[in-house]
C-alpha cells in the first residue's frame, strides 16, 4: 500500500456521543479532517481501520472528531492511543514551491557554488517562514529561512536543495 503518514493521535474520546480528542501532527487539519474524508486508525494489534469523518471541531488545542456509525463512547473508547493516517496515494499535490516535511527532510544542501552543506534534519515553523535545519558534518547545525532569496531550487526527487547562502548565513 506504500508508506502511511501521521494524521494525529487519539489521546481520549470526548463526551458520550462516540467523539474523540485528537492531538494532531498534520500540516493541513482543515482538509484532513473535512467530513466525508478517509483516515485509517492504526492500533497496536490488527490491520488498519478505515473511518469516515462526520463531524470536524476544533476545541483548545484538540481537534474532536466523530465517525460515520460510531456514535458511542464504549464503541471508540478502545481507539485510545490509536494513530489516525493517510497513505501515500491519499496526500494531495501541493501547489509549486510548497513541499511535506517528509520530502525536505533528509535531503542534501549545496550551495549555489557546489559547496555541500550537510542534510536538512528537521523543520521549525516559527512564524512567518519555515527554517530548514541542516546537519552539518562537522560543526554546529545551520539554520537556513525558506524563503526565496536563499532557497533557489528544490529537487525532491533528487533529494537535493540548492541554496544562496546570504552574508553571514554560515557564519
């Protein structure tokens, strides 16, 4: 079925009405959670478990969500600590210039003159852009903006980004 990708835990149900609390990891929860939308759950034991959503709230830092023919707590209690995913086939195409985090982690950076920096290890979203930090063979990591001024071209394919390091970036 190729890869899985984490949609977000259920930590709890919620209510008696066969709602559960999800704490999610997803970057679009909007269109994940859209009512009418597949997840698999995945349990410690057992193939997966397709569900339909029915209905989507968001409620402090949780989203609640309830599935089509479980209206009852007893019925999703058993799903506590269970993981809601997506397959491969199931992710949407992104618009140009956006990508998942799993297709820019573990990629390789080189600078514009060939220079090769090391590979990106994780992804902080701090704000207004996401910051790339790249491993370093030897020495401390680097910590590249993406923003268009530095990242130049991203092959995902390839598994290579090509960046401008900006006066002072590897200082």
């Amino acid at each position: 079925m190729g890869r899985w990708f984490n949609v977000g835990k259920i930590v709890n149900t919620h209510g008696i009405r066969g709602e559960v609390r999800v704490i999610s990891v997803t970057d679009f929860p909007e269109e994940r959670y859209a009512p009418g939308n597949t997840l698999h759950l995945f349990l410690k034991q057992g193939a997966p478990v397709p569900l339909v959503v029915k209905t989507h709230r968001k409620h402090k830092q949780f989203d609640l969500l309830t599935f089509e023919g479980y209206d009852s707590v007893n019925e999703v209690e058993q799903w506590k600590n269970g993981m809601l995913k997506v397959s491969e086939a199931e992710l949407a195409e992104l618009p140009e210039g956006e990508y998942y985090f799993h297709q820019i982690i573990g990629c390789k950076v080189v600078t514009v003159d060939g220079e090769e920096l090391g590979v990106v290890k994780e992804i902080l979203t701090p704000g207004a852009n996401d910051v790339w930090v790249v491993q370093r063979e030897n020495g401390k990591d680097v910590l590249i903006p993406y923003i268009a001024e530095v990242v130049l071209k991203v092959s995902v394919y390839q598994k290579e980004i090509v960046i401008d390091p900006l006066e002072g970036l590897l200082s």
